[in-house]
C-alpha cells in the first residue's frame, strides 16, 4: 500500500468511527446525493462535494485488498479534481518548451490531508466496483489553492534554480539516446555535435524551439564559404576545404606535430593585440605544418572573431572541439559566436547547458 494510500485509510477508519467530527452526517450526505444522483461528478451540494470512482480487484481478493483498492480509486479522484490544470499551469511559466518541462519539473507536492469522507453508493458489476462519496469541500479546497499558489511560483525560479533542475535530470538519464534527445529539446543541438561529431534526428521528440534549433545546425552545415572566408583564402592547402566541409570534423592523428615555430610568434603578438593579418597568416602556415592542435584551432578561431568573420571563427572552434573536451571558456565563445552566426537557438540552448554543467560544481 502506498505513503498516501495509508494515511488516507487511517484517517477514513478514525473519522467513520468517531461520527461526531463529521461537519455532515451520514444522513444528510445521503439527502443532498439525492439531489445530484444524475450529475457529472464532482459535483458540489449543500455541504458535500460528491466524487465518483471505479476500481477493479480479483474475485480471490481479501477484505484487506478490496479496501486497498478502494482506498486508492479514491485518492486517484482526490488528486485528480485538485491537481487538474496545476501541471499545465507550471509548464507555461517555465522557459523551455513543453516536452522538456514536463521531464524537468518534479511532481506537484499534493498532500492530501485528513478527509472526512462518507460513502453515499456502492455498486459492483462483473468484477468492476465503484462508489459515490462525500467530503467537506472547505478542505479540498484550501488544498487547492495551496497548490495553485505553488505552481504560480514557478515563475519566480530563479534560473540557478532551473539549472539544478536541468542538472538533476540530465543525470538521471542512463541512455545516450535520451540524453542527445534532452539536449535537442534544450535548443542545442549544437552540444551533440560537439560531444558527438555527428547529427542526427532519428528518434528525436521534438517540439517548436527544438525544431528551430535542429533547423540552425542544418542551416550550419548547409554553409557555403564566401569569398571573403578564410578557408577560401589559402586555395592550394586541401586543408582548409576539408575542415569547411566537414563543419570542424577532421581527423589529423597522423599529421606532423612540430611547426617552425609560426605558432609561438602568432601567439606573441595576438596577446600583444598587434597586426591581425600577420597573425592568421602565422597561424594558418602553423595550422598547415602541424594541425593536429586544439590550442591552434582555438587561437585562430580567436583572431578570426576579433577579426568579425563569425562564420570562420565558429568553425575553427568546432575543429577545435574535435581535437578534445573545450574548456569551459571557449563554450561561452561559442554561445557568442551562434548568436552573431544567427543561431539564437542554440545560442540560448548554451546559455543553459553551460549553466546546467556549472550547478554540477
């Protein structure tokens, strides 16, 4: 028998056998259920709130049981009558879509009290029960309203709060296909590209701000190079068209590691704030003689932003992204860098992953 189930038969025997602290009794339940017999239920008459409720048990079943079960169909028509609308309510507060709110936001906290409860109508056909009872509404009620004003509160989570609750059921989630699921209905598709190198939408469950962001990341690798980009200027190196084309995605394990130290110069004289062109012209040669380098993407997608070319920086950081886990500076770059590409979608979906992964700290 469930938590509540007990309590509400613990508190069902104690009122039956002390009729005194009904605020109706027994009669005058049965008098106004004459009035309503044919009703929609719950319905409200005088001083009882009416419920109707089904329940199926095994014709081998005990006392014990069959008490059980009725206890429980009870609860069930309680819950629902006061918890009805509650859970829409809260998800409409919060800021993710539907789908994702409904896995992130804990159950309401119904409680149910100690109810005066008569039953006014048995009935049993072909193994199927069912019962018409009676309750005090002032107590349903009061219930009710508590737990509207607790969904109202919803709106005022802070978004500390919401990422706690993002970080709780992110790690409750065991399989991968859950996971990438979550993060698409999130609004970042973009992080499984980045934890996964790969996209793909079999099996997605999605919704409108999650169908908005898978459609950015096929905006994305959809790109074309303009004639201004940077994989554009250095034609004769197959390097750079790789890397474009993949959106970030090559493999350099068995390329060269060593430069002729272009690397270390462009390094000097970018955090000396000098001569942007020289720069990516130092790290271009550095990229083509050893590419296989995190730290290179990611300095080159830094003189490429500070040079405004949004689209080649965002790649190079993609690249980046391939060569190992980013620090978690260069996620806040890349949320930066979505939003000036056009990509609000996912631009916001990483404002929120990062602040997930920081409430884990």
């Amino acid at each position: 028998m469930g938590t509540a189930s007990f309590k509400l038969l613990l508190a069902s025997l104690l009122l039956c056998s002390i009729p005194r602290l009904l605020s109706f009794s027994k009669e005058e339940a049965l008098a106004s259920y004459a009035q309503v017999d044919k009703a929609e239920f719950p319905v409200k008459c005088g001083d009882c709130l009416f419920f109707r409720c089904k329940w199926k048990v095994s014709p081998e079943a005990s006392q014990e049981e069959l008490e059980e079960a009725q206890l429980d169909a009870q609860f069930s028509a309680l819950e629902t009558y006061v918890c009805e609308g509650l859970q829409d309510l809260r998800i409409r507060q919060a800021p993710f879509g539907e789908k994702l709110s409904k896995v992130v936001l804990p159950p309401l906290n119904f409680k149910l009290p100690e109810i005066e409860m008569v039953t006014v109508k048995d009935e049993e056909q072909a193994g199927e029960h069912a019962c018409v009872f009676a309750c005090s509404p002032s107590r349903i009620e009061r219930v009710k309203l508590e737990l509207k004003e607790e969904a109202l509160q919803v709106k005022n989570y802070s978004e500390q709060q919401w990422a706690a609750l993002l970080n709780k059921a992110f790690g409750n989630l065991e399989r991968e296909e859950d996971r990438r699921n979550f993060l698409t209905l999130l609004g970042c598709p973009i992080v499984v590209f980045l934890r996964e190198r790969g996209i793909r939408h079999v099996g997605m469950d999605f919704d409108g701000k999650s169908c908005a962001a898978w459609k950015e990341i096929c905006e994305l690798l959809s790109w074309p190079a303009d004639d201004a980009s940077f994989f554009r200027s250095r034609p004769d190196v197959a390097l750079w068209r790789w890397v474009w084309a993949t959106k970030g995605n090559v493999d350099f394990a068995d390329a060269p590691s060593k430069d002729n130290g272009e690397f270390e110069e462009g390094k000097r004289l970018y955090h000396q704030g000098k001569d942007v062109r020289k720069i990516m012209e130092l790290f271009g040669r550095s990229i083509e003689l050893a590419p296989n380098s995190q730290e290179k993407w990611r300095y080159l997608g830094g003189i490429l932003r500070v040079n405004k070319q949004y689209r080649d920086s965002l790649i190079a950081y993609l690249q980046a992204a391939a060569l190992g886990p980013l620090p978690p500076e260069a996620l806040k770059t890349i949320q930066d860098l979505c939003a000036k590409c056009g990509l609000k979608s996912n631009a916001d979906g990483l404002r929120w992953y990062r602040l997930m992964m920081d409430s884990r700290e």
